[in-house]
C-alpha cells in the first residue's frame, strides 16, 4: 500500500476501559504519522473510545446555530404562526439531530440528554408558552414526538431500508452474516432491537426488497407489447369515453381469433382481506369465458391485488394451450399495468412485478402479439363487471388465510412511525397528571391548531397548558403578586376566567351558543357537550377538522373580545 505521508493522519482505537491510546507514534517510511484523538468522516465525528461524544456537542452547537438563525427569520416576519414555526424546525433543526443516528447507537441515552433540550427551546419559541411549561405539553400542543422516541424511530427505519436491501448488497450480507453467527452487542444487533422494538406487525422477511436492476431479465419489444393508457379520472364524460374506445377494440377483435382477459383486484377495507381474479374468453365473441380467483391475504390493499390479478391471468395463459396469435389484456388499474408493461424497475413489489414480466416474455416467445388496455371499473363493461364480482368473493375468503402480508416499503415505513405514536401515546398514560394534559392525551393527532392571529394562538396554548398570564399563576410564580381578579376579587384562574367572571358574560353567553350549534350540527349527545379548553382549542376527537376549526375559531373570538390578553405580546 503507498500513501502520502504528508496528507495521513492516524487514530487508535482503545477499548473503553483504557484511559490513554496504546500507541504514541507511528512512522511510515521513515516518516512520522501524526496520531489524531479525533477524526470527520461523512459527518460521523469519530473519537478514540467510539463514545461519539464530540460528535454529539458538535451537532448540539450546529443545531443551536440553526435554532438562532430561526428565531432571526421569525422575529423580522414579526412573529409568524406556529405553523411556520414548526415547519422551520422540521426542516432546519430536526435533520442536523436525526443526522448519523443509526452510526452513533452506541451512545445510548446521551443523545436524549443533549438534543432534547434544543427541542424543548424550538417548540417554546413555536407556541409562546411559559418557560415552567412542562416539556410533555409542549409536545401535545404541537404535535411533535419526544426527540428520543423518533430517534428510536429512525434508527428502527435505517435498520428495515439496510435489512430489505438485495442479495449481494455488502450491508444485507453483513447483517446475514450477523445473524448466522449470533454476534451480540454490534451497532447492526443494536439496530436490530430498534426494530424490534418498533415493528409492530412488520416482519422483515414480509416486506418489499429493495430496486435492484437485473440485467438478464429480458427487454420488451414495442412491437409485440403495446397498449394505450387514458388518464384513470373520475369525470364520468371521460369514463364513458374509455367505455367506448374498449367496446370498439373488442368490437375489432371479433375479426381475428382474440384471446381476452379481464384482471382485478379487491381490497376489504384497503387495507384489508385482499383477493384477486382473471376472467378469460379464450376466443372472444365464441367461446363463454372462465374465471379463476385467488385469497391473496389476510391484509393487503387494492393495488397489490390488481398486481395479483394480472399475474394471475399471465400464469393461467403461460399454461394454456391457446392457439391464437393475439391476446388482449384489460385491466382497470392504470398504475399495475404500466409498472408491469414498463422497462424502468418498480418502486414497490419488485417481485411481484418481475414475475409478471418474466410471464409477459414467455408468453411473447411462444409467437403471441399481446395487447394492454385500461378499461374504465364500474361502468358496465361484462368482463370487468364479472372480474370485480369474484375478486370480492376471493378477498372474502381470503379473510381466513393464513397467507402473509407483503408490505412495500412506504406502507412498512409508515407503520413503523404510527407505533411510535402509539408508544408516545402509552408514555403520556402513564405519566401525564395535569388534568387539561390528561384530556389532550386522548388524541395526540389533534393538536392544538394555527388559526387567528399569532397572538391569540399563544394565549390558547398557554390556557391549554395551564400556564397563562392570569393572576393565579403569576401568584404561583411570585407570592407578592395578587391571585384574585381585579373585577370581582375573586381567584383568577382558568376556570374563573372561562365560566365565573361577570365581566365577561355576555361574550361567554354567545361563545356557549356558538359552541351548541357546533355540537347539535355534529349530532354530539347532551351528556358529551363539553366546554373545556381542550376541546375549545379544538382537540376533540370526535369531531371533524372543519368542527373543530368552527370551535377554535369561536374560542378565538371569545379570548379577542374579552381583551382579557391583549397586552400579551
């Protein structure tokens, strides 16, 4: 091996119980090679103990550089909404701390210790609440998970995109490899339970492989191939348009002996019990067609049914006899049959997918000229209509199959983020004790929303999370200040303020009649009518998004005309 001395650096690395490295010089030809405690590589900042330490206080200062630079662009758009506030965050903050997460595993809990904090200030600066304002809250309001729980969610992510990678990929057969030999404690083992953690219903071996390009399967030629895609709209004219141009090709067909075959998918719920299902007229306009149906599984989603149908259909054709030259394939799924009719590598059900090409190729070597068209679902046409009826019978049945679930990438990325909500959701069960928190809890999704202006926003977070400007908690922070109301003399707190105070009735009496006709427009019991600030911060579960805008919007108003905060900046 030849380097160059003068560009080489060296770095030992000592187990963690050894204070001092075990070497203090290294010569290279006679030359001294400096040794470094420290060393950058694609912005991992490796140490001598693989502790990561420097790599976390040099993500920590970056991301405090970040979060200054914010509140630089939000203080000259003078205090912009919430919204905005989060969004800068996601995209400015959060990437620099989720930055190497799966290299850096083995620092364990100081990841939390260091980056919560710079979380905790971002989401203070986006809601305008009281710096006593509990970090759980914060998260509420905002619908941002604690940092330690996505972090466990990226790292279980890293792990699913290394372990679905191809055969033959260095990173797959080093995690094979791993597992063949049960080795414990490594950063891949260490991912491993990030995973695990985090699967849910996810196992590794049921989700899509990786786009892997493989040179030997076999070209198309446009010229036995060919097929037309119109637009899959839902404007009826078009539909009716589609209708027409199939029954004419169907029509032409009838000229020449025609082989036609209706495909199609039916998902239960989508996702749900999932069934395919081939209709086939082995002469069209002569002989009565056959079907064949098959339970794809237990859950699954419309789209890899439709998949499932046309290689269903491919299969069937291979090991028919069919002596006619021309087969004409109808599908009323545009995105199955471009992704099966196309050269470029599919983005989900690569196996499934090459599989149907492969058919296709053979299919094509025995002599036939194949055709592939879109026919419009539900619009009369006979065996689209017959294909529909027994994939619905086969996804019925497949409702008591064993058959596993084949999950794309996306959808099993997804599923890992919704148990980390879940996670979060057991968290804040178990430790939430403010009572308004308590109430915010039954619905992490619904956090508090951005509409009004900026002001009134951070007085209904602060109302939410108990912290406020109101005379009881500035008594609770300072004991010199006075707790009671200046109108009544009475306590000054949330409930004083929303539900007793005479001064404000004839505000409170409109925001009660607004807050009925929300509710007896929702068809919501009596007994579940409600006016607490979560459910006027419109947090409510159980309500539409429009219900709950209406009830945030007719809290707005109440807190801008009672004047109760309009000093607040």
């Amino acid at each position: 091996m030849r380097i160059e001395e003068s560009k080489t650096k060296a770095m030992v690395f000592s187990p963690p119980h050894i204070d001092q490295p075990t070497a203090d010089s290294l010569e290279v030809n006679n030359k001294n090679i400096d040794i470094i405690p420290e060393v950058k590589l694609v912005g991992i900042t490796l140490d001598e103990k693989l502790n990561f330490q420097s790599h976390i206080c040099n993500t920590q200062t970056k991301a405090y550089k970040a979060l200054k630079a914010i509140s630089k662009v939000t203080n000259a758009k003078k205090n912009p909404n919430q919204e905005a506030h989060l969004q800068l965050y996601r995209a400015m903050i959060r990437p620099i701390l989720e930055y190497g997460t799966e290299c850096t595993l083995r620092a364990g809990q100081k990841h939390d210790a260091a980056y919560a904090p710079i979380q905790r200030k971002a989401l203070l600066a986006a809601t305008g609440c009281k710096i006593r304002t509990s970090t759980d809250a914060l998260e509420v309001l905002t619908g941002i998970m604690p940092i330690d729980i996505h972090l466990t969610c990226r790292q279980a992510q890293a792990y699913l995109r290394m372990a679905t990678k191809h055969t033959g990929n260095p990173i797959y057969d080093k995690i094979a490899q791993e597992r063949s030999e049960e080795k414990i404690g490594t950063t891949l083992h260490l991912l491993e339970t990030r995973f695990k953690e985090m699967k849910g219903e996810i196992e590794v071996s049921t989700v899509d492989k990786e786009c892997y390009y493989d040179s030997r399967l076999p070209p198309f030629s446009v010229g036995r191939i060919t097929g037309s895609f119109l637009p899959t709209t839902t404007n009826p004219a078009n539909k009716e348009e589609a209708k027409e141009k199939v029954k004419q090709i169907l029509h032409e067909m009838k000229k020449t002996p025609t082989t036609v075959v209706f495909t199609d998918g039916s998902s239960l719920g989508n996702p749900g019990p999932t069934g395919c299902a081939a209709v086939i007229y082995e002469q069209w306009g002569v002989t009565e067609p056959y079907t064949v149906r098959k339970p794809v599984a237990a859950k699954s989603n419309n789209y890899e049914g439709e998949l499932q149908g046309i290689y269903l259909a491919l299969n069937t054709l291979h090991r028919s006899q069919s002596k006619n030259r021309r087969i004409l394939i109808l599908c009323d799924c545009k995105a199955a049959l471009e992704n099966v009719s196309s050269l470029q590598q599919a983005e989900a059900y690569n196996d499934l997918v090459n599989a149907a090409r492969q058919r296709l190729f053979e299919i094509q070597q025995k002599g036939h000229n194949i055709q592939i068209e879109w026919c419009p679902g539900h619009m009369g046409v006979e065996g689209n209509e017959l294909a529909d009826m027994q994939a619905k019978l086969a996804a019925e049945e497949a409702k008591h199959t064993e058959n596993n679930t084949t999950w794309t990438k996306q959808q099993a990325m997804k599923h890992i983020e919704e148990q980390a909500v879940k996670r979060w959701q057991r968290r804040r069960e178990n430790q939430t004790t403010s009572s308004h928190m308590q109430k915010a809890n039954t619905s992490l999704k619904k956090k508090c929303s951005t509409w009004g202006s900026r002001t009134t926003q951070i007085s209904i977070n602060q109302l939410v999370s108990g912290h406020t400007e109101l005379n009881a908690y500035k008594n609770w922070i300072d004991p010199t200040e006075t707790p009671n109301c200046s109108t009544c003399g009475t306590r000054e707190n949330i409930d004083h303020y929303m539900y007793e105070c005479p001064k404000y009735e004839n505000t409170r009496q409109h925001l009660m009649k607004e807050i009925d006709n929300i509710y007896e427009d929702n068809g919501i019991p009596q007994q579940e009518r409600t006016m607490d600030v979560v459910s006027l911060a419109g947090m409510r579960s159980d309500l539409t998004n429009e219900a709950n805008k209406r009830m945030y919007l007719a809290f707005t108003k109440y807190i801008e005309d009672t004047r109760r905060f309009a000093e607040q900046v």
